[in-house]
C-alpha cells in the first residue's frame, strides 16, 4: 500500500468510526429526552387529570409509573403494547386494569431493556406502581416460565395482582418462543 492508499484507509476508518459513535450518541440522547419527556407528561397528566402525550406525534400517553427497588427500575408506564410504547418503556396491556384500579394489571417490557433485571427478583421484593391517585405496593409471590401464547395469567383475578411480562431467555438472540412472567399481589394497609 503506497502513502496515498493508506491516508485514505485511514480516513475512512475515521470517518467511519465517528459515523458510528455519532449515531450510538444520537440514540443514546435520544432516550435520554424521551425519558425527560415521559416524566414531564406524567407529571402533567397527574397534575390535571388528563391524558398527556410525551410529544405531539406520539401514539401513546403515561398511565402510571412502576418501581422495583430491588433492580434500580423506575420507570413512567406507557398505554399499549405496540411498537412505540414498548421502545420508550415498560407498557400497560390494553384491556386489562390502569395502575390505581382493582384487578390483574398487566405491563409488559423488552428483556433487553426495561425488564433486563426481571430474572433478579425473588419472592417478597416490592413492585410500586403510581397512578394518578396514589401509590400501591405489591409484594412479588412467584415467578414462572411460560410459552409466549399462554395468555391465562393475563385475565382477571380475584384479587389485586400486578402481573409483569418479558421475553425469555433473557440472553436470546431474535424473537424468544417463552415469556418470563412475575406476580405480585397487594399489599392490604
């Protein structure tokens, strides 16, 4: 390789390495404001009682916020599990109870993201989830593995559960076949 020829393999290096630190620092700010923006909406929805979106454009709104002490988690709850609500944080199954209503509240959440630590809990650790009326806690009871089409854990109950989902294994490469679900029953004052 002449001088000439090796200038420009290392500009390209170059530029090739700042393309992708540039575009790994745009995602990374990028979660960094939509985090920001969910906080500011829930806020906001709690203060009047409305819905409020994160963004203008965004197809989903906060319905509440969850908090797991034992694995650092503290996140706003978005409405539905579609696309858009599941890359910005953990997700409220439609048709199952908000945060804040009696029932089997189901939230789902990526295993690579949000519920990476879903697999640390144990029977006993606290799950906290805020609604626009207060706060309630509930008290992890067990943990199972299941295949991704049981659905059965998802209806209702006849007492107040908060039942979290994520695919499983959480080291799987591609769309996992098997859910890792948690139960948590409330905690009675």
């Amino acid at each position: 390789m002449n001088r000439a020829e090796n200038r420009l393999f290392l500009g390209i290096v170059f530029v090739s390495g700042i393309l992708l630190i540039g575009r790994a620092g745009c995602f990374y700010t990028k979660g960094m404001v939509a985090q920001h923006l969910l906080e500011k909406a829930w806020r906001l929805s709690k203060v009047n009682g409305k819905v409020v979106k994160p963004w203008g454009w965004a197809d989903t709104h906060p319905v509440g916020k969850i908090r797991i002490p034992a694995i650092g988690l503290d996140q706003v709850i978005l409405e539905g599990t579609h696309t858009e609500s599941l890359a910005f944080g953990p997700a409220h199954l439609s048709g199952t109870p908000k945060p804040g209503e009696p029932g089997n509240i189901c939230i789902a959440g990526h295993r690579d993201s949000f519920f990476r630590k879903l697999d640390e809990l144990s029977v006993g650790d606290l799950i906290e989830l805020e609604s626009k009326d207060g706060r309630t806690r509930y008290k992890v009871t067990w943990m199972i593995v299941t295949d991704s089409d049981n659905t059965k854990l998802l209806g209702d109950t006849f007492q107040d559960y908060v039942t979290l989902i994520t695919c499983y294994p959480f080291d799987f490469v591609g769309p996992a076949q098997e859910r890792y679900i948690v139960r948590a029953r409330m905690e009675r004052a």
